[in-house]
C-alpha cells in the first residue's frame, strides 16, 4: 500500500465528511465518496502542509517523490481552469488555487 493511500484510509469519518463538502462546494455537485483524483489533490494538500512542496529553482512547485512517496507525474492530468501550461510545472500551484488546498490544510 502506498503513503497516499495508507493516508487517505487513515483519515477519520468526520475529515472525510468534511472532505466531501469541501469538494461539493467547489463545484456544487453532492459528492458522496472521494475520487481517486480527489485523493490525490488532498494527499497535495497534506504534503503542502507537511512542508514537503516547495518552490525550486525553476521558480515552480515540487515535492521529492520518494519523501512523498508518490510521483509528480500524479499530478499531470488533474483539471484546472488556467489555459496555460507550463513545462516541468506539474501545475501544483495551479492546482492549489483551483481546489483551494489552504482550506484543504485546515481541514487536515
């Protein structure tokens, strides 16, 4: 089992209520259970407030995959409303404000 998923099967009943609202705000759709894409942008959530996404070089956002336990590539084909893409980005930061990951962290 990996560090995300051991993570997501370890959340209690109510942050994973809180989870669902969360996610049914966003885009006013009852969701009943969390995706797989949604566990991955709240285990994004918990690394970013686990202080293990920082900002390189580069300018962009990443996380060490072994610490993390899970590639950047995960990353790659999550929806957000940017039309610009950014080589070697992951689209982390673009995923943060999308999702709204700081209220993500407060829930976790």
């Amino acid at each position: 089992m990996s560090k995300k998923e051991e993570f997501i099967r370890n959340l209690s009943y109510e942050k994973k209520k809180a989870l669902l609202a969360h996610f049914t705000s966003l885009n006013k759709v009852e969701h009943k259970r969390l995706s797989n894409e949604e566990c991955s942008i709240i285990y994004l959530a918990w690394l970013w407030k686990n202080g293990l996404v920082t900002k390189r070089e580069n300018g962009f956002y990443a996380f060490d995959e072994d610490e993390a336990g899970v590639p950047l590539s995960d990353y790659e084909d999550i929806p957000f409303d940017e039309c610009i893409f950014y080589p070697w980005s992951y689209n982390l930061e673009s995923i943060h404000t999308q999702y709204n990951l700081s209220r993500l962290m407060r829930i976790l």
